[in-house]
C-alpha cells in the first residue's frame, strides 16, 4: 500500500503536541515524576479495518503532593489546559463516598484526561492523538497456488483442503481474517499461521501418508 503524502508527518505533529502537553502537567501537578515512564515514542494501531489507522497514546500515574487536595490538582490541571488553548470540561463523581474529579481536554483531535480524587494519591494522566489511516487501501489479492496438478509429485496428490494454494484458503495467507466490530479476528482455520493447515504450505501430500479419513477425498485412488 502506497503511503498517503504528510499523513506520518501529521500524526508526528500530533504526537509531539500530546507529548508535551502530558510533560508540561505531570510536571506540575506531581512534581518528580518519573517521566522516563511516559511512554510515547511509537504510534500504535487504533482502528483494524481497512485501512488500518494509527494513534499515539499514553497512560501516566503520577502521586500528587501529600498537601495538595485532589480538588486543587483538578482545578490546577483545568487551569493549564485551558490557557493553553485546550476546550476542557470538568467532571465529578462520589467514589467511596469520595468525591473523585476527571478533567478532559481537547485540541487538534487530541484528547487529555486527568483523574484525581480523594480516595487516592494517584493522579492517572492518559492522552491520545486522533486516528489517522497513513497508507491508502489496497485491495486484497489472493496469493498465486504453489502447486499446480501438473507439477505434482509422482507418488503425491494435490491438498484437498487448499487445491495447491499452499497458503491457507480461509484467509488466503493473511493470517487474519475481516471481522466485526475491531475489524479484523485471526483466521479461525490456520489460527494466524499464514498456511494451509493440512499440508503446511506444500500444496500436496504423499500417498503412502494418507489416512484412510483422507483417502476419501480422493476417489481416484480407489
């Protein structure tokens, strides 16, 4: 698949921003953290359908000051977002009979949550860029067949299961199959090994080694 022009540079750009704006907070809000646990150096898979997208995202525990209420942290966070240009709205909840407090933010696509309350020290961080697809969908292809019947063994028959494909017939050699609602499942017949499961990419099977179960598909040999 070709690779849509500007669009890893984009969800670069978007990665940088997330990044940091999670430093910028988490420095603030739970001074000596350690963001060497801040993990966002690679976008991952977002979305399986075709074709695939990608995001950058994170998830950050930070210990907020033991002097410092979880209100405080909540109304410092909002504060921070929004003079740096973020919409943000602001959320609570009884937790425990605690009052606990998530501030979202959004910007560009992005997206930043902060989550404090009075039932915990923790304060969790989490952020993502949107999904975006970074190659153009190419239709599938089935893969050519290993075997064709005049190139078969003597003493061999061609499989039964794949007819000489070698690959698997389910999933055609993906390993995977489309499926609802992620997008893609891993193909239930050769179980993400790409292969036919009965003749393990060969395309054919010796004679001498079929059972009698087996022998049935092929009534020439009778």
């Amino acid at each position: 698949m070709s690779e849509i022009p500007g669009a890893r540079a984009e969800l670069n750009r978007l990665g940088r921003s997330l990044r940091e704006q999670l430093v910028a907070l988490i420095t603030d809000l739970t001074p000596g953290a350690d963001l060497g646990l801040l993990f966002l150096d690679d976008p991952l898979v977002a979305d399986w359908h075709d074709p695939l997208r990608y995001h950058f995202s994170a998830l950050f525990r930070g210990e907020r000051p033991a002097t410092v209420p979880a209100a405080e942290i909540a109304s410092r966070a909002a504060v921070l977002l929004d003079a740096a240009g973020w919409d943000v709205t602001t959320s609570e909840a009884q937790q425990d009979g605690k009052r606990a407090t998530m501030v979202l933010a959004r910007r560009d696509g992005n997206a930043i949550r902060v989550g404090t309350g009075d039932h915990t020290s923790a304060v969790m961080f989490s952020g993502r860029t949107p999904a975006l697809a970074l190659r153009a969908p190419k239709p599938f292809q089935w893969p050519e067949p290993v075997l064709t019947p005049e190139a078969v063994t003597p003493g061999h028959v061609l499989c039964y299961e794949c007819d000489g494909l070698g690959w698997c017939p389910s999933c055609g050699g993906r390993g995977w199959r489309p499926s609802e609602p992620h997008g893609r499942a891993r193909c239930s017949e050769c179980f993400g090994k790409k292969v036919c499961p009965i003749c393990r990419g060969g395309g054919d099977l010796a004679v001498s080694d079929l059972s009698d179960y087996q022998r049935g598909y092929y009534p020439e040999l009778e």
